[in-house]
C-alpha cells in the first residue's frame, strides 16, 4: 500500500497471466492482484464492450458486411421452407428467435459466426415426416450433449487432439456436397415439400438456368475469387504507371487486382443477387400480397412425451450429434482461426459447443428449429464480405423484423424465391469452404483428406471421420516414440479433476519467481 492509503495496481506477470485462465492455475498461488478484482463477469462484460465497438468504419465496409450477411441463406432458406411446409414449423418463433441467436453471437463471438438448421435433423424429418415435438425433442437431447461437452471443457480436449488433415477432409466434403446441391438447384426444378429434385429447370424464365448463370457470372465479374476487401495503391505507383491494386487480406500475401474491379468495391453481390430474387418472387406470383398478414405468430411450449424423446433420439439425435462435434464446434473454431486469425480468442471450443447447447435448450421448447453454427455458413459469409460480427447483427435484427410484421405468412414469399438463385449463393458457401483444404501439401496429408471426403460424401460424414482417423493413426504411428504417446496421454490425463500432478510444471515455477521478484511494496495486503 502506498503512502496515500491507496493501493498499488501492478500488472500480472504475462506467465502467471497465462497460468491463471488454466483450470485450476491458481493452485499454489493464493495471492490476490488488483487486476483479478474484477471478477470473471466484469471481465467478460469488458470483453463484450471492446467486441461492440469493433464495427466497420467506411461506407464500403458496411455494404460489404451487408453482403456477406445473406451469404448462409442458400442453406437456410431451402431447410425453413420445406420444414414449414411438410412437418408444420413455426416460421414466425423461428425467425425471432434464430434472430436474436444472431445479434447475440455476432455481439459475443466478434467474427460472422452463423446460425443455420442442423441438416441432419432436417433430412431425417423431412423423409421421415416426424412431428414437431420429435424434432424438438431431437434439438434438446442434441443441445444437450454438446453443452455438457462444452461445460467439461471435454470438446476442447477433442478439438486439440483431432488431426487437422481429418478436419480438413470433413471441410471439403461438406463444401463439395454444399456445391453438388447447389448445382442440383441451379439445373433441376426442386420439391422441397418431398425433399426432391424434379425434371431440367427451363433455360428462359424468371427462375431460368440463364438467370442463375447471369448471377453466378456477376459475383465473379465484381468480386473475383473473393480474397477480400481492397484498398488502393499508393500515389507515387499510380504516377509510375501502376494499373493494378494491393489486397492486403488478413494472413495473406498482397495480391495484385485489376483498378477496374477496385471501382466496383462497393457494390455488395449477394446482397444485390438475393434482393433480385424478392423481386421475382413478387412478379412470378404476384398474389402474395394478398396472403401477406402483418402481426407475428404466438409462441407456444411444445409439449414433448416419451414416446418423441424415443424417436426423436434414436432417429434424428443420434446421427446429428457427431456432425455438430465436427461441422458445427471442430470445424467452426479451425476455419474461424484460418479467417480469423487474430480472434482465436474469442472463438473457442468450450465456447462455441457451449453456445450450440444454449440456443437450443431454450429455443426448441418454443417451437423454433433447431440451429447449430456451420463452418460452410462461416465461409460463405466471409466470401461475400463479412469481416466482423456485425453482419449477423444485421441479420438477426432483419429476422427479428420479418418475424414481428409479417410471421408465418412470410413463407408465401420464400416458396415463390428463384430457387436457382439459392443455388448460386449455395455454390459459393460451398467452393469456399472446400477451398480451405489447399494448406494441405504434404502427399500424407492429401491421401487422408480425399480419403474422408470420398467417404463422407458417397456414406456419411461420421464414417468418413472415423475411417480417416484410423487411417491418420496408421500414416503416424510408426513415426511415433514412448515420449510422444507418454505426451499424448499425459494431455488427455490433465483435463481430467482426477488427475493430480505429482510435481509443479515449469511454468508455475517460473510464474513463481517472477512474482518474488516484484517490489515488497507491489504486494497486496492479506
């Protein structure tokens, strides 16, 4: 304490920083600093301000946060439909309430984290017409299960240990499955009440395979492969001579991009590509006015017996819950820190699986599909410009407002929506998540990789994960040694509460001495 009666605030060593947000880092160190005081929920208000405030700054920047903010919406507007329609969802509560996920997880995640159907609840609901309590009742006992994971801090153990050759084979089977239904929905007239694919779609029309081509070829002519935002050349290049333009993109060499397609920044293609859309919908079937009613629908508590818990586990949790572990927590968080990387941060295992279990443990007694995050969403996002949580905001508070004025009349609209132009928005999301795998070099690596993907796409996702595990093990067991596998299970060991080390690590022992080396007056009193 200081000769003013005050006390003296010091800054935590990095190294004891670090040791006290591990489980059960203060063990051994029971002195107290100013900089704990706070409290963890004071800490992670300050965290949530500091997120709020990272908003974009330029007129540009907000048309392009806009854009990517309808990049997901190739897979959620499809999935809503046909659940509206042939097992009777909701379409009101859904909105609110997948809208208020959004605003909640841009505001906390900071990054364009979506919010999109579980996919494998859906297909087995719409094939299977189960009713709505056994689709809530799969939501629960999914949600869950991943926030018990999450809680445990056992998903960040999984998420560590998963090889990331594995995680990128999942990645580009999802992405190329995304771009094979998006091809589907580009050339073939689509039933999403029955979940089938039609006869060829018409090559002239109002949803004509020209009209997706035309859409298609717009968002390449703007925005190119999509590496990111651009900014200008210096002056002295451009007296030089210089016709192209530097984009610097997070994590990336500078690239080299036409000046003409630098003038054309600002124009946010998805965004202009699905308000088309709209606008077709209404000239194609030009009654939906009349079934237009503004008020929302009443949420009600959907009232789940034994018999939906049975079916609705066995049926539709049980395939959907190693998907969300690796589509919706693994990779999520490995895509979000390939985009992000300067986030990894905030967007964390624990966090991400915990967020999962919490939307629908609350939502699904209310009726409102159940919603996990996807890494294709992530990516189409981040395709079409997203760059920070404020898209989703953006989202969520136009759900929020679809939801509120016009409810379960909206879906009078979405069923007349060119379904080739989903397709288009649907093929982006897709190619850039399969993309992801191009980090992959080494000839081990893409044997693993081709391996999952063959295998997830022509069966399932949760044989593909496991077969390319266990073939992961066999590529790197006979490089391995007694330290490696004695490494591997100490790691596993230490997050479990049972687990006592038997000697102090050296960074507690280093967190130590530089704690007796502060100042005697730096100490807080007892």
């Amino acid at each position: 304490m200081d000769t003013n009666g005050v006390r003296a605030e010091v800054e935590m060593p990095p190294s004891a920083r670090a040791m006290s947000m591990e489980p059960g880092g203060g063990a051994g160190g029971d002195v107290r600093v100013a900089e704990q005081t706070g409290g963890f929920f004071k800490r992670r208000l300050d965290k949530f301000t500091e997120r709020c405030r990272q908003r974009p700054r330029r007129g540009v920047e907000w048309l392009q946060e806009a854009s990517g903010a309808v990049g997901d919406l190739g897979t959620f507007v499809p999935i809503t439909v046909a659940l509206t329609l042939v097992n009777g969802l909701d379409l009101g509560t859904t909105l609110i309430y997948t809208g208020i996920c959004n605003v909640l997880t841009g505001l906390l995640f900071g990054v364009p984290m979506p919010v999109q159907p579980m996919k494998s609840i859906a297909s087995v609901a719409l094939t299977q017409g189960l009713s709505i309590p056994e689709i809530m009742a799969a939501g629960v006992a999914t949600a869950a299960t991943l926030f018990l994971l999450g809680v445990t801090r056992l998903m960040f153990l999984v998420h560590h240990l998963m090889p990331l050759p594995v995680v990128r084979g999942i990645q580009l089977s999802q992405g190329l499955a995304f771009a094979i239904t998006a091809v589907k929905y580009i050339r073939k007239d689509q039933n999403f009440s029955k979940n089938k694919s039609l006869g060829n779609r018409q090559w002239l029309g109002l949803d004509g395979q020209l009209l997706a081509i035309f859409c298609f070829c717009f968002i390449v002519l703007v925005s190119g492969s999509g590496d990111g935002l651009l900014f200008p050349v210096d002056r002295q290049k451009r007296k030089a001579g210089s016709t192209f333009l530097e984009d610097h993109t997070e994590g990336h060499a500078s690239r080299k991009r036409s000046h003409i397609r630098y003038k054309f920044r600002w124009v946010p293609t998805a965004m202009v590509v699905f308000a088309l859309g709209i606008v077709l919908a209404f000239i194609r079937r030009p009654g939906i006015a009349k079934h237009l009613r503004l008020g929302p629908s009443t949420p009600h508590v959907v009232r789940i017996s034994a018999h939906d818990w049975k079916t609705g586990f066995v049926q539709a949790a049980v395939p959907q819950i190693p998907l969300s572990v690796l589509n919706s927590v693994v990779a999520v968080c490995k895509l979000s820190h390939d985009l992000f990387p300067e986030r990894q941060a905030q967007v964390t295992p624990t966090f991400v699986s915990t967020s999962v279990g919490l939307m629908n443990l609350v939502g699904c007694w209310f009726g409102a599909m159940p919603v996990c995050h996807g890494a294709g969403g992530l990516a189409g996002q981040w395709r079409f410009g997203a760059r920070s949580g404020m898209a989703v905001v953006m989202l969520g508070t136009s759900k929020i407002l679809l939801g509120l004025l016009l409810g379960n009349s909206l879906v009078k609209v979405l069923e007349g929506y060119p379904v080739g132009i989903l397709g288009v928005l649907l093929l982006y999301a897709g190619v850039e998540l399969a993309m992801c795998v191009r980090d992959m070099t080494q000839r081990a690596q893409s044997f693993v990789v081709l391996t999952a993907a063959a295998i997830s796409i022509s069966s399932n996702a949760s044989l593909g994960f496991v077969a390319s595990l266990v073939i992961h093990v066999l590529l790197t067991l006979p490089d391995m040694n007694c330290n490696d596998i004695g490494q591997y299970i100490s790691f596993i060991a230490s997050h479990f509460p049972c687990y006592r080390r038997s000697k102090p690590q050296p960074q507690e022992e280093q967190r130590r001495e530089e704690w007796n080396m502060l100042p005697a007056s730096n100490m807080l009193p007892a």
